[in-house]
C-alpha cells in the first residue's frame, strides 16, 4: 500500500488559498501574496505542467505502465490548475 505525500504542487495551491484568506488590508502582506500568485502562476504555464507530468509519470507508474501515465497525462494539469 502506497502512503500519500504532499505534493510540491499541492502545498503551493494551500499556500495560495491561505493567502488569499488574508486579510488585504494589511499592507506587508500585499507583496507576500503577489509573489506567491507569481510562482502559483508559474508552475500552472503549460510547460511547466508537461514537465509535471514527465515527474509525476516517472515517480509513481511502475515500470512506465501506460494507463496510468495516461492518466496522469489527462488528469493532473485540470488538477494543478
């Protein structure tokens, strides 16, 4: 059985999603949130996404099992975004 782990990825979208909880008056956080919308934007652009999927691909389907690097292919940049 496989153990679940956080995702660089997935860390990044909790982050984004904390951030934008944030309270937007507060002045130091404006340039916080602004980076971190950048890096979030960044890992989304579509070539960053097929190098995710090259990742994802290799690290978790055994011995390059076709369905599931299809899968991967079709459902993790919908995911990432």
């Amino acid at each position: 059985m496989k153990s679940k782990k956080s995702t660089p990825i997935s860390i990044l979208i909790l982050i984004k999603i904390f951030l934008l909880q944030v309270n937007a008056d507060l002045p130091y956080c404006e340039p916080c949130k602004e980076g971190f919308t950048k890096l979030a934007d960044f890992f989304v652009e579509e070539e960053n996404l097929d190098r995710q999927v090259q990742v994802l691909s290799a690290f978790i389907c055994n011995d390059g099992d076709e369905a599931c690097v299809t899968d991967i292919k079709t459902w993790w940049p919908g995911m990432a975004r």
